[in-house]
C-alpha cells in the first residue's frame, strides 16, 4: 500500500469516538427541535446551490455540459479510465424519469426536477470518482475480479431493478443494451472492492478494548438521552399548568411546538378567517386520537405521550362522518418531540460499527492519496461534496 500511516487512522477513530460520546444539551425552548430545525437547514442549502443565486461553478458546469455530445468524454484518468458524458447523462435521465409521471405534476415541476437531476448527477459523478481511483489503484497492483462476481452484482441489480417499476425496466433497458453507466461503474466498482479487501479490511480490525469502550459510549449515549426526555416531559407538564392559568393554547403552540403544522393549527383558532384542517382517526397517533375522544368540543387534554413525542391538545370541533368516511375532528396541538434511544450494541454489533468507523476514515484517506499520484482530466469541476454548503475542490487539474 501507500504511505498511509495507521496512526492517523487511530487519531480518526478517536475523533470519531468523541463524537459518539458527546452528550445532547438540553432543549431550548424555542418551539422547534432540533431535527425539524436540521431539516429546515438542508432545505435552505439545497435551494441556495440550484435556485435563485447558483455558484459561478455551477452555472458554468451547466453551460459545459449542455454543449457536450454524447460520445464527449467527461472524465478521463491518465490511460487507465475514461467515462463518456452520454452514459452518465442517460443513467441520470431515468432515475428522474419518475417525477414526469402524470401524477406527479405540480407547480414547481420543473424546479423539482431540475434539483433531483442536479443532485443525482453529483452523487453518481462522485461514487464514480472514488470507484475509479480506487480501481487504477488496483489494476496498477495487479489485482484481478473473477468473472462470476460481475454476474452476481448484475443479478442483484436486476433484482433491484424489478421492484422500481417503469424506471427499473429502462434502467434494465440500459443495462442490457451493452454500453451503460451502470457496466461500466460495475466494473470499477469491483476493483475497488477487490482494493478494499487486499490492502484495507486488516487495518480496520478492532479489539476487545475498543469494543468494551464503544460498548460503553452507546450506553452513555442513551442515559444522556433519557435524561434530556425527562427535562422534556417536565416542560410539558409545566405547559400544561400554565394552560390551565389562563394562557392562550395558540401562543403555547407558537412559542414551543416542536412541528411547524402543529404550531399552525394552535394559532387558527375559532376567531381565525382560516380554520383548521380536518383531522381523521388515521391522521393521528393512536394514544391522540383515543384522548380526543374523551373531550367536549374547547377542553384541553392532559400530557399525552406516545412512542415519538408527547402531546397536548385542544378540541375545536368534532365533525360527524360525512358518506364513507369516518368521523374527523379540528384540534389545536402542542407538540413536543422525544429524542430516541439507539439500540444497545452487542459485542459483535460494537465491533461492525467500528470496523465501519475505521473502514470511512480510511476510505477517505486513501482515496484522497491515490487521487494525487494520476492525473486527471475533466470537462467540469470535480467536487468532494461533504455535506450542504461544505463542499471543496477535489481535482485541481481540471481542463
């Protein structure tokens, strides 16, 4: 192998156990959780890197790629690989060919389906990178595939490929037709593989002391979220006697519902121009619904608690079942949601997560050694895409 050294992988691994063992901070009352406030975030990101205000590199990979041809190559790595624009671009226009299906037009069709082609392009662009690198690599060393191993993965994908209806059956189409992202990526990806099995899958071994302490870490890990659903379930407890106060249930719901729809529907009250959705039984969780039923129309329930959040809710109106439906209700909520427990590993459980751990950090190590020693040419930037807003040149030599 290269001149990777194995300590940094420990200091990586180390890194990454420190991040497991950080515990959650408590709730801030604030009125949305952390999950749905992440949520928000990715939402903002995605539409800054394909809506109003592209970046420069964006908008010029655009403008490059709807001038290439088919048999244009987009990326070719010294003598050892290259991939035509032509089987990139069709692979990408099937997996979005769904989102023209008649019963998915909407306003804003075209929108949606530029972000999915976008970001399906870079996503398949960037698995085909590593794939690549990693198999020069491993044809440079010598290391073969036996043929019945590109049969197994295709049966797989054929596999794969019937459960996804109309899309499957071009994506088959494709692949049978000889010349198809999908073969020429397999084939790569095998070598990488084979790369990861000769020279890696030994450096990622743990031992029982590693898999005492990970052991060890997940179980703090839910201590420290069970302490933080307790301080949960006492704010609600206490939002509940402030209720009973005199404080109007649609502000509680504003200031501290955890759901932006929840909050919503706590402030369209009977006063509102707007009233509230329809909720039916279906729409709500068992333990809600089956509190609703024990209200007059104005009463506020207690703290209910269900497996993902706790409730507090205000029935409005109860409406009688209208032809075939059953009875729906129009409901104000407060909603606070739990953080969840994390299963507790097992010996063997702890020891595939840190093998895993270990494999990444070394993957991406390796990766970003073995890219630095070939040269190659592309038609467009080539980025490693960390994450939403983080992203950063991965090629510098970029024709």
């Amino acid at each position: 192998m290269s001149n990777f050294k194995p300590h940094t992988l420990s200091v990586l691994l180390l890194l990454s156990f420190s991040v497991c063992a950080q515990t959650v901070a408590p709730k801030p009352q604030s009125g949305i959780s952390r999950a749905f406030d992440n949520a928000r975030q990715v939402g903002r990101n995605v539409y800054s890197m394909t809506g109003k205000k592209p970046a420069a590199a964006e908008t010029s990979t655009e403008s490059i790629l709807s001038k290439l041809k088919d048999d244009d190559v987009l990326v070719e790595i010294e003598g050892w690989d290259s991939l035509k624009w032509g089987l990139l671009r069709r692979h990408v226009e099937v997996l979005c060919s769904g989102i023209d299906r008649p019963d998915m037009q909407m306003e804003g069709n075209a929108a949606v389906k530029k972000i999915a082609y976008n970001m399906r392009l870079r996503k398949l662009l960037k698995d085909y990178m590593e794939h690549a690198v990693f198999a020069v690599e491993a044809k440079r060393i010598g290391l073969t595939v036996a043929p019945e191993k590109f049969e197994e993965y295709r049966a797989k994908a054929r596999e794969g490929y019937a459960q996804m209806g109309d899309t499957g059956k071009s994506l088959q189409a494709l692949m049978d037709g000889g010349e198809s992202f999908y073969e020429h990526n397999l084939t790569n990806a095998l070598y990488w593989l084979a790369y990861k099995e000769k020279e890696m899958v030994s450096l990622c071994k743990t031992d029982e002391r590693e898999i005492a302490k990970m052991i060890g870490i997940r179980h703090s890990a839910n201590l420290a979220t069970t302490a933080t659903n307790l301080q949960r379930r006492a704010f609600m407890s206490e939002m509940l006697v402030k209720l009973k106060g005199g404080m109007e249930f649609g502000e509680a719901a504003e200031l501290w519902s955890d759901s932006e729809s929840s909050s919503t529907r706590g402030v369209v009250m009977d006063e509102a121009d707007e009233r509230p959705a329809r909720v039916a039984e279906d729409d709500l969780p068992t333990q809600v619904w089956s509190a609703l039923v024990g209200l007059k129309d104005g009463e506020v329930s207690g703290v209910i608690d269900t497996p993902k959040a706790w409730y507090i809710v205000r029935l409005l109106k109860r409406n009688a079942a209208e032809e075939d439906n059953g009875p729906t209700v129009e409901m104000a909520e407060i909603v606070v949601e739990k953080d969840l427990l994390d299963p507790e590993f097992s010996p063997k459980q702890a020891q595939g997560y840190i093998e895993s751990i270990k494999m990444k950090a070394l993957t991406k190590a390796t990766f970003q050694e073995l890219v630095a020693k070939v040269k190659i040419n592309s038609k467009v930037p080539l980025w490693d895409s960390s994450g939403p807003g983080k992203r950063r040149r991965l090629v510098k030599r970029v024709k």
